[in-house]
C-alpha cells in the first residue's frame, strides 16, 4: 500500500464539531451590523445555521 492509499483511507474529523458551529454562528450575529463585513457575517450565519440540525 502506498502513502496516498494509506492517507485516503484514514478516518477524517470533522472540520468543526457541532457545538463549534454553533458558536460561530453565534459570534458571526454578534459582529452582523450595516457595515460590508456586518452585512457579510450576518449572511454567512444565517446560511450556516441553516444547515445545522435543530437542537435542544
């Protein structure tokens, strides 16, 4: 078995737990506002919350 086999077949980790992404999204809003970058956090939350599972 060669070293790229070896790398495809090995167990990923979650770019971010789930908790995580709930944080960011938290502190995306947080800094959401008129401004450009504001607008931008605000729409980048609200697209990466609606991807989260609902939760308790």
């Amino acid at each position: 078995m060669d070293e790229l086999s070896a790398y495809l077949r090995a167990p990923r980790l979650p770019l971010l737990t789930l908790d995580e992404a709930r944080e960011a999204v938290r502190l995306l809003l947080h800094f959401a506002d008129e401004s450009p970058e504001g607008r931008a956090a605000g729409e980048w939350a609200a697209d990466v919350a609606l991807r989260l599972p609902a939760g308790d």
